[in-house]
C-alpha cells in the first residue's frame, strides 16, 4: 500500500504543533514540505480523502472520494492537535480495513 499526502492550497511549512504531535507517537516529519496535490496522484489513486477542500480539489470520474471534515489544526493548541491526530489516525485504520477486506 502507497499513501501520498497533498494539498490543495498547502502552506509553505509544516505546523510545529503537528511535528510535535506526530512525533509523541514515533512519526517523523519535521523534514516534510507541504505539497500540492497533482493531477497524477489523483490519477493512479484508489482512495482519495479530501478535508474540506471544495471545487479545488481534482475529481475525477471512477475514483472513491471520502471528505473527512476535521478541524484545521492550524493555530490550534497541542491538545487539539493531538485530538484530530488520533481522529485521523481511526479513519485510517477504518478505511485501511475496508481495503484489505473488500
């Protein structure tokens, strides 16, 4: 299984309160860069997940489209951000099982 992360209008940085949660559970990604989603990652996708980003994300006929509405962990405190963490972490495991078991 391949998982590629994306934005549809990405920042220039990753938030420091996300580094800092990802990392309370052994997940690295301080040296990430955000980036934006490409027309070929939506192409050769099983799966694509939108949070809440509207006409700008690529649609494309075919493919399985999940829009989890989170809360933006932007400015947001580390208890927050540890919350739609774990949040996302749920659906991923929920959707992974889906996979494997379909």
């Amino acid at each position: 299984m391949n998982v590629t992360s994306g934005g549809s209008n990405p920042g220039n940085a990753v938030n420091p309160i996300a580094v800092q949660a990802m990392t309370e559970v052994g997940i690295d990604i301080e040296s990430f860069v955000p980036q934006p989603f490409t027309r070929d990652d939506v192409t050769v996708a099983d799966v694509v997940i939108t949070m809440g980003c509207g006409d700008t994300c690529p649609i494309f006929p075919g493919k399985r489209y999940e829009d989890w509405v989170l809360e933006d962990p932007a400015g947001k405190p580390i208890d927050v951000v540890r919350e739609i963490r774990d949040e996302i972490e749920r659906r991923v495991e929920t959707l992974y099982r889906s996979l494997v078991t379909s």
